[in-house]
C-alpha cells in the first residue's frame, strides 16, 4: 500500500539555482530588509574582526607602556565596539524576523488559494498528505534556508574569495598549493550534489507518503477498529517509515563523505604549503613572519571552507522543496471562463428555459488511453421548475453526471445550459451561486450548525435558516447544547451520518437556489423522516429547476420524470409509471428482477 | 462517559520521552562522543604542528635534517586525514542514532493512535493527530540531525578553552568562570521565554494543518459552495499566528544574542582593564595577559552555536510536550490485561451468544443514550434493529463492536465479557460494516484484504462475487488490482459499501453487524447483498440496522427502539400483524415502494 508517487516525480536534470530563483517573486516584497540585513551581517563581522586589534592595541600600547589613563581608554574601547557588535548582531535578526516568517506564511497562503481553486480532478490524484508536506515542512525549509544559508554561503563565499586574495599576494606560490584542490572539490561536489539531490526528493516524497498513511489512518479509523488493527497497514506504515530511515541514512552517508573530502583536501593542501613553506624558510626565501601570516590566514578559512559542506547539502534540500512546491503551483487552475471551441448554436437555445445538457461527455484526465468515457453523449432536458429524478446502476456516473453542471469537473465535449446560458460563459463562483449541490457524502465543516447551512446562501438570516432546517427536517438542530450554534464538523461536535445529511440538504436549499442538484440526498434517513423531508421538499421542489439522484422510488416520486442513464447515454425519459410499465432496465432497478439469482 | 483523559504530563516529560527514545543507543551515543573528542583533537592539532615546523623543523632543515620536517609532514597529513574520516564516521553514527529514534518515536506515534478509541479521535481530530505525527517529528528531527554535534561542540569548546585559561593564571580564569553565572541567568530567561512562543507556534501549526486537511478532504462543498474566499480570509487568520509564532521567536533569539554578547564583551573589556592593572603592579606577565585575552574572546565564541542548539531544543522540547501528552492518554476501551479466550464454537454452529446486561451508556455524563438495556441474541439469530434517528440503534451496534465500553453493566459474547477478549479475538468474534466506507491507498484486492489479512486472491474473489461487486471491480481498469486512490473519487459510494461488505464476509466473524450498510446500494445491489446475506448469515449471529425494511425480510427477529429502549420485540410476521409501531412503519414503507 504504497502512497502514489508517480504523480510526484521528479523531473530530471534540475539545477538547484533555478529552482531556488523561482522563489524570487516571494522573496521580493521583503529583499530590502534581506539585503540590509546581509549589510549588517558583514559590519558585524568587520566589527568581530576589529575587537582583536583594539585588543592588540591595547595590549601592545597602554599596557606595554604601562599607561594607567591608556588602560582605561582601551577598556572602554573595547566596551563600545562590544556593545556595537552585539547590537548589530542583535539587528540582523531584528531586521529579518516578520519578513522572514512573512515570506513562509504567503507562500502557504498562495498554496492554500491555489489548491482550493484546482479542479476536483487534481484532488482525486494527490493525496491530501502530498500536499500537506508540500505547505508545511517544505516551506519550512524554505524559510530556514532564507535566514542562515542563504547568508552564509554569501559571507563565507565572499570571506573565502576574499581570504585567497590576500594568500596569493603574500606568497603566490604557497597560494597556488592551496589553490590546487579546487578542481577536484568542485567536480566531487558536483558528484555528491547531483546523488544528494536525488536522495532528499526522495526522502521530501517519503514524508508526503507517510503523511499520507497517518492521515488515511485516522481519517479511517472506525474500519480500522472495526476490523481489528491492520497488520497490512501497519506494514505499510512500518516499510516507508523504515524506507525514509534508510534514505535519511544514505543522505548522511553522501554528507559524511562529502564533510570528510572537504576537510581532507584542502588540509593535505595546508600540510604541502607547511612544508614547502618551512623549506624556503630555511632556504632564506621566505620570512617566517611571512610563512606564519600565510598559515593563519588559511587555518583562518578552514571553517569557511567546511561550511560549504552542509551549506550546500541545505541548499540542495530547499531546492527539493521549492520543486515540489512549484511542482503543485505550475499546475494550472482552469479557466474562469473558457472560450468553447463549439460556440452555441444559439438560434433555437435562447430563452429557453431550464437545464439542458447537448451531447456531454466526459472522460477523466488521467483515463488510460482506450478507456471508453464515462459519458458518452448525454441529452437531456429538464424543463424550467421542472424536478428531474436521474436514476442508473451503482458505478454508472450520475454523480459524475451531476458534478458537471456547477463544473466541479469539466465536460470533455457538448454543452450544459442554463436557462439558456452556456455553464462555461459564466465565472464559476456566478454558476455557483445559481446551482446549490447536496452530496452524497454530507462533508460539515468546522463551523456551528448555522454556519454550515448559511454557507450555501450570500445574503440568508436567521428566518431563511430556521426554514431551510424545517425543508430538511433539521429541527434536532434546536436540541443541541447550543442549538444553531453549536460547533459541528471535525473539531465540533459528532453528528449521526442522517443528521449530518439533513444538515447538508438544509444548506443546499437555504438561498433557494435557480437550480437544485440532489446526489442521493436522503440515503441515510430512516423511513418516517424520510417521508417528511419528502413532503417538505415538494415544496421547495416545486418552482426549482432540479435533479435528483435517486436510488429508490420513494426518492423517485419526489420527480416530475425521470430518466434513466445508462452506459454513459441517456435511455429513457419519462414519468416513474410510464419507465416501470415500459422499459425493463429501469423496471429491474426499481424493484430489482425478482426470483432470479 | 469513558472520556479519554487527557494524560498526566509531568513536568519533564519532553525530556523523559527523549531519554527514553535515545536510551537503546546509549553506547552509540558514547562512542559518536569519542569520536568527536578525537575529532576535535586532530582538527586543534594544526596549529600546534604549525608552531612546531616554524620553531623545531626551520632549524633542523638548515642543519640539513629533514627527519623533523617529515614527521611534521607525516603528521599533518595524518590529523588531516582522520579529522575528515572521524567525521564521516560521526555523521553517519549520529544519522543512525537519529534516525533509530525516530524511527522509534513514529512507530510509536503509529500504533498509540491506532490503539486509542473512536471517542478520542472524535475529539482529537485528525489534523491534530496529523500535525504531531507530521511536524512536531520535524522539529524533533531536527535536534537528533544536529543538536548532538552542536551540543558537545559547545561544551568540549568551553571545557577546553576554561582549562586552558585556568592554567594561565587561575585569577583570570575565575572571573571567566564566575561570568558564566549571568550568562546562565540570560539562558535560562531565553529557555523560560522562548518555551512560550514555541508551545503557541506549536498549536498554530497544528491548527493550520486542521483547516488545510478539513479543506483538502472536503473539496466539493468547498468548490460548490464557493468558500473559498471566506476559507482563504479564515486560514488567513491561522497563518498570521503561525508566523507570529515565528517572528516572535527570532526576535527573542536577537534579545538572547544582544544580551549574551553585551555582558561576555564587559566581562572581556573588565578582565582587560583588571589584568592590566596586573601588569602594572608586576603580579601579571604581559604575554600571559596577551594570550588569556586571546583565549577569553574563544570562550564566547560558542554562545551562537549554544543560541541555535537551544533553538532546537526549544522547538523539539514544544513537539516533545505535545507529543507525550499524546503519548500518555490511555485507551478508554483498554485491552484486557489477562485476556480471555472465547470458548469453542458448538459444532455446526458460526455463531455466538451475545447478551448486554443492565447495560447503560452516555457519551457525555448526564445525557444517558441507552436508559438500562437487558438484551438476549442467541447464537445464529439475524436481529434486525429499526427505530427512528437518535433512538440509539447505532449506540447499541458500537457497544457490541467495543467502540465504547458502557457506562454500566456488561456486554457478553458467549458468556464472555468483551473487555476481557483480546482484540484480536474481538475482531474474530465481531465485526461492524458501518455507512462509512473508506477506502485505504492501495488496490481493491487490498482493501477487501483488510477483512482477513493474508487472504488470497480465490478468497477475495469468492467473498466479491458472493456481494455481487465482482462485477464492477472486473470493470474496472486494473480490475482487483484497480489502485483506489488514483481513481479514488471514482468508485461510487455504493460501490464502496460493497466493497465494505466483502471485506466482512472475508472477516468471518461469529458475530456481524450492519448499520445502515446498504444505504448508498441501488435496490437490485440491495437485494444481492440480501441473498448474499440469506446465505452468508445462515448459522451466524447477525444485528442488521437499516431504515429500508426490505433489510427486514431476511431477520429472525426484529427489535424496534425508542429513546434507548427496545419497545417492540418479536418475528417480522408477529409485529407486522400486530398493531405496534413496526406495523405502522412497515405499511408507510410498503407505501413507499411503489
């Protein structure tokens, strides 16, 4: 049971650089105070640099010469530069510490927007832990990079450009030794980067992997119970856990090895320069004053240099990250509103009334080639306050069929209308607004009771909430501790699947909506509230254009026709009588072909 | 009710939990320490060669001896060697140590979670849950990645250049030492304020993680109801205290650098000024001063290194808490700890007896769900259960699968009480299909698998065309081997409630029970699962809660309920013929058929 990682492939040949630019437009509202703070980063460093000579100063002068008033100044030399020092370290941090966390929280909150506008098609293929890991632990490499590496791989970069400067001009020679494992630091570099890179997209994929078994995990845990821990799962648990253990061990592995070679080299370059140095000192060609200035300027770079190790290994890290958050970000959301190739032949559609689909079909994007659509060429018509009962087989697409006419997913080719608007010429939140949906699987949110049902209406009070409760037979909403107010979905209180059903009904009819999709809607309700809800809807149903799925004809009777949809096609539309005398599929899913296995 | 309490979390439970999760690698922790110690004397041993060739070898060389020089030469090369070796051994050894516990600490996140009760889950919510099992290892991730090197830099650093300093002159080397008291204030006033922000980003992020969950799973209505923007304004609002949480955090970091670095360069600016009075009177040697200053500056200089690791540690320390407080909340249906085994099932007979006796239960204290229920299933018995919402059909079905225990009273199963079984003996005994049906990542063959784990492909398939869902999963793409989650959104809810279905044929239990199993089924899939039923519940004792009566038909017995009470019992045909509630249900849903 592994997680799908196919979707989330990395693609090869990436360059850590580019994919960390891509980060520019986040980083650019606050590259001011990044700067700055860079700026402030090197006059503290300068500072650090200039406490040794004032203790030089102070030592070698005042207190050599055994000057009392000198002693003094140099004491309070040090006190002011100390203090200065500490103060600029101390504004750095200050500098960077809102645009640092601000740079995080927008970029998950542009992944947030992002995702809440993907097509529902999208959200099928990842799992909500892929994309989970993407918003937290990979923007919080991010920003982990942005405060340290990033400044470091800058200042100590520059201090080790800077530091074999001054070793060539003192002794070029000497300089050159230690110049000579560049080449090959750089090319093992490239070596263990490209190998570390691919080890931390890995890993990075792993933990979505694993977020997404803990997360599935829970979100099942009563089949879980139901059924006695699953060894199976705890397997599949047990194998990506021990999976990203063993490449966490191999990325230490490669940064061990790389740590060593960047120590190694550069240090056998020292020893060599130590003993040609120590040579020409006897020699007479080099001063030791020379030789040891030469020498303390390169142990000086040693931890420059040894930082590059893990510098690099960060950066690699972020560089993943940023993929995989560019990854789900360069997907596109759908149009507004897309232009149809098939324009309408609008001569006969104006001013017609209700719902009316022309040829729809519709295959899943990611349907293997071959696969037949799931909706081969759907005609119908649902005239204006008109209810449209839409039965077919378990597993034939009605809810496909319905989840087209406010576009969760797009029709692949035909048309749906609206009262005579093509669903694609209007801004999908308009659509929206004019199409209310009840799902089968009655999702609450984290939110009161009230709240739940007002978010199907912009503009619904507290009357239009008490009526659309009554519609759905909703009145236990009153009994709760806090009636409408009391605090329902996930980290509210838990509901019975047929309260939170009438709960979802209430909401898909509380702004009366132009247009009511019903998927199943009264499933879960037993007989007697059933038959009330039925009531009451008929009601609402009557001047709403509306279709319902319905498995059963108590649901069925609730329509003014039905059609019947089978093999992706519409086969047959007519009163519930008319389809049970004269069309046998139908007669069968109605009472079911009774006597025969 | 058996509300899972909120665990007791000592004080130091961050740090115990630690100790536990490192204590298998106590030996390994000790050796990366060598390492390192020999680490850091290879790397300090640089500059002493240094001083070495310009002070011993220079001469020699001139005096045409290259024996000096070459054992300088040697022994560079050879600490240039082993610090990098050291090093990669110590990486890999502190990876290991690392990675074992974490390793340790998911797998025990895992099975707790999976080991605590359907209540617990109801309250925790499972972005929570999520959020420590996700993040707060993260940041504990952190720690073990680092936190050990830095550590012990620190220390061996501040030992090394203490001693150092204590031999120079033992006046210098107090006053250093006495300035590590105000500097332990500032650390410990940094660990105390620091611990604050960290717990408050600690539950931000975790509420960040529930709306990005509840928005991600619930898609549709979001989508359809067009919450996007108020979802947006309202993560908006999350998000802002997260990176609250985080500024705040760097700017008591700076608070912490300033004040630390003020007071180590006083004392330095102090001890300057002191010793030079020192050298003014004679007592101290100008060279000792030069070199004690030198060596004073080094002392400090791990205070950002200490600043970064108590980062880490603050971090971890927060995610630790929450994770212990997880950690200590106990079952409210614990396992037994004697478990008993079921007795042998009489010959020929699947099922068991299942007897609640002066049961009472309430989910929360005061509101009591089922008033005082005494209840006799025999052994092979369909029990259909009906009664509107809310008169505790389903409270009953929890109890008997052990969701819940009761708040009184026993629940037996062939004389014994459900506590007492084993769990997976419960699950052998009993087994529920709820409306629910979730689907796992993995193919179909796996999810049905979860009924009989180690099933084989003919089981699977006998169970499948036994419920009539062959069919369909043939259908589709990959057929059994049809990955859920790629076209997750695609297979119906009646399909999965079939699904559901042969995952509990598979199962075998003694004792079955449905609620609402069939509700998403069309009535020709309804009515194959109720032959599958007439033939798969024969001998079994099964308690079926449906609100379709057709359900009905197949039961010995049908119990109705109201208010928590069994208020009719008898066969179908006597409660039709009778003038109860039953028959009064049974004539609207006759009328309802048509």
């Amino acid at each position: 049971m592994t997680g799908t990682r196919e979707a989330t492939r990395p693609a090869e040949h990436r360059s850590a650089v580019r994919s960390l630019l891509r980060l520019w437009p986040y980083v650019r509202p606050v590259h001011r105070r990044l700067a700055a703070a860079a700026l402030v980063t090197v006059a503290a460093s300068c500072l650090s640099l200039v406490i040794p000579l004032a203790l030089k100063w102070t030592v070698d002068g005042p207190i050599a010469r055994r000057e009392p008033s000198g002693v003094w100044l140099g004491g309070l030399m040090l006190l002011l530069v100390g203090s200065a020092e500490a103060g600029l370290f101390g504004l750095r941090r200050v500098l960077v510490a809102r645009p640092l966390a601000r740079v995080e929280a927008d970029m998950r909150a542009a992944l947030y927007a992002h995702l809440q506008r993907l097509p529902v098609s999208f959200h099928d293929r990842w799992p909500s832990g892929q994309l989970l890991s993407r918003g937290t632990t990979d923007l919080m490499l991010v920003r982990i990079f942005l405060a340290f590496p990033l400044t470091f791989l800058l200042v100590n970069g520059a201090t080790i450009v800077v530091g074999f400067t001054i070793l060539l001009m003192q002794e070029w020679r000497l300089g050159l030794v230690l110049l000579a494992p560049v080449v090959p630091l750089v090319a093992l570099c490239w070596f263990f980067e490209e190998r570390y890179a691919r080890a931390a997209r890995t890993a990075q994929d792993r933990i979505g992997d694993l977020t997404t078994v803990i997360e599935e995990s829970v979100l099942g845990i009563r089949i879980v119970k139901g059924f006695g821990r699953h060894p199976a799962l705890q397997r599949a648990f047990g194998t990506l856990a021990e999976g990203l253990r063993g490449i966490e061990l191999h990325k230490a592995a490669l940064l061990g090895a790389l740590w060593a070679l960047i120590m190694i080299l550069p240090e056998l370059a020292v020893g060599t320069a130590l003993v040609l140095g120590t040579l020409q000192v006897a020699d007479g060609q080099l001063s030791t004053g020379t030789l040891v200035a030469f020498l303390s300027t390169a142990l000086a770079l040693r931890w420059p240099v040894e930082s590059i190790g893990f510098l690099l290994a960060l950066t690699n890290e972020t560089a993943t990250a940023a993929d995989r958050y560019f990854e789900v970000m360069d997907t596109a959301p759908p149009a507004a509103r897309e232009p149809r190739i098939r324009r309408p032949r609008c001569a006969p559609c104006r001013g017609d009334g209700g719902l009316r689909l022309e040829g729809v079909e519709f295959r899943y994007p990611d349907a293997p080639p071959g696969t037949p659509p799931v909706l081969r060429g759907v005609d119908l018509h649902i005239r204006r306050g008109e209810t449209m009962a839409l039965v077919g087989t378990t597993g034939s697409g009605k809810t496909t069929l319905v989840s087209l006419i406010p576009r969760l997913h797009e029709a692949t080719a035909g048309r749906i209308t609206l009262d005579g608007t093509d669903v694609t010429a209007v801004p999908r939140s308009r659509l929206r607004q004019w199409v209310a949906v009840a799902f089968e699987e009655p999702t609450l949110f984290s939110a009161s009771a009230g709240e739940n049902v007002l978010m199907g209406a912009d503009d619904a009070g507290e009357e239009d909430l008490d009526r659309a409760l009554a519609v759905a037979q909703a009145g236990f909403v009153h009994d709760l501790p806090e009636g409408h107010r009391t605090q329902v979905g996930e980290q509210g209180l838990s509901l019975s699947g047929g309260q939170r059903q009438r709960l979802a009904l209430a909401r898909a009819v509380v702004g009366s909506p132009r247009f009511l999709v019903l998927d199943d809607p009264l499933s879960a309700l037993d007989v007697h509230t059933e038959a009330l809800v039925e009531n009451a809807l008929r009601e609402v149903l009557a001047d709403t254009t509306a279709l319902v799925v319905a498995h059963r004809p108590s649901t069925v009777l609730l329509a003014d026709r039905v059609a019947l949809l089978s093999q992706g096609r519409i086969t047959a539309v007519g009163t519930h009588y008319e389809l049970l005398h004269g069309n046998r599929e139908y007669a069968s899913l109605m009472s079911g072909p009774k006597g025969t296995p | 009710m058996t509300n899972s309490p909120a665990g007791e979390v000592p004080r130091d439970a961050s740090r115990a939990l630690l100790r536990s999760l490192l204590a298998p690698a106590r030996a390994r922790v000790r050796t990366a320490a060598l390492l390192l110690l020999l680490q850091q004397a290879a790397v300090q041993a640089g500059p002493l060669l240094v001083a070495y060739a310009i002070d011993h070898a220079v001469p020699a060389v001139i005096r045409h001896d290259h024996g000096p020089l070459m054992a300088v030469a040697a022994g560079y090369g050879l600490c240039a060697v082993a610090s990098g070796l050291l090093q990669l051994v110590f990486v890999r050894l502190s990876a290991r140590i690392g990675q074992d516990a974490l390793l340790e600490l998911r797998g025990r996140l895992y099975r707790h979670a999976q080991s605590l009760s359907v209540d617990f889950h109801e309250r925790y919510t499972s972005g929570r849950l999520i959020a420590r099992a996700t993040t707060d290892v993260e940041s504990i991730r952190e720690l073990l990645n680092d936190g050990l090197q830095e550590l012990m830099g620190v220390a061996l650093s501040v030992l090394y250049v203490s001693a150092m300093l204590l031999y120079l002159d033992p006046g210098i080397g107090a006053a250093a030492l006495l300035s590590f008291a105000p500097l332990s204030v500032l650390v410990r006033s940094y660990r105390r304020r620091s611990a604050v922000v960290y717990r408050m980003r600690s539950s931000a992020m975790a509420a960040v993680i529930v709306k990005f969950t509840e928005t991600m799973n619930g898609i549709r209505p979001v989508q359809a109801f067009r919450r996007e923007a108020a979802n947006e304004a309202h993560f908006a609002v999350l998000n802002e205290r997260h990176l609250e949480g985080n500024a705040r955090l760097l700017l008591e970091m700076a608070r912490y650098v300033v004040s630390s670095r003020l007071v180590a360069n006083a004392v330095l600016a102090t001890i300057v000024v002191w010793g030079a009075c020192r050298v003014a009177a004679g007592e101290l040697g100008l060279g000792v001063l030069a070199a004690a200053v030198l060596y004073l500056r080094r002392l400090y200089d791990p205070i950002d290194r200490l600043g970064s690791f108590l980062n880490s540690w603050q971090s971890a320390a927060a995610s630790l808490e929450k994770i212990a407080e997880l950690l200590a909340r106990r079952p409210s249906v614990p396992e037994p700890a004697e478990p008993v085994p079921l007795p042998a099932r009489a010959a020929g007979s699947p099922g068991r007896e299942v007897v609640f006796e002066g049961v009472r239960f309430a989910y929360r204290a005061g509101v009591e769900v089922l008033p005082r229920l005494d209840l006799t299933l025999r052994a092979g018995e369909t029990v259909a259960v009906v009664g509107s919402t809310g008169a505790g059909k389903s409270t009953l079905a929890k109890l008997l699968a052990r969701f819940y225990d009761p708040t009184e009273g026993r629940v037996l199963l062939d004389g014994v009480p459900l506590s007492a079984l084993s769990g997976r003996e419960l699950r052998r005994g009993v087994v529920m299909v709820t409306q629910e049906s979730f689907l796992f990542s993995g193919t179909v063959a796996d999810n049905i698998a979860i009924g009989r784990p180690g099933a084989t492909r003919q089981e699977i398939e006998r169970a499948a065309r036994a419920i009539g869902a062959h069919d369909f999963i043939t259908a589709l793409p990959d057929g059994y081997d049809t990955d859920v989650r790629k076209r997750g959104g695609r297979i119906s809810a009646g399909q999965r409630q079939l699904v559901g279905f042969a995952r509990a044929l598979l199962a075998d239990p003694a004792v079955l029970i449905l609620d609402e199993a069939t509700s998403s089924l069309d009535i020709p899939g309804e009515r194959a699962v109720q032959r599958a039923m007439a033939t798969v519940l024969h001998g079994r004792t099964a308690v079926v809660i449906a609100h379709r009566l057709s359900t009905v038909e197949i039961a010995d017995r049908v119990l109705v309920m109201d208010g928590g009470r069994i208020v009719e019992d008898g066969t179908p045909s006597e409660l039709v013929a009778g003038a109860g509630r039953f028959a009064d249900l049974h004539k609207a849903w006759r009328e309802s058929l048509v």
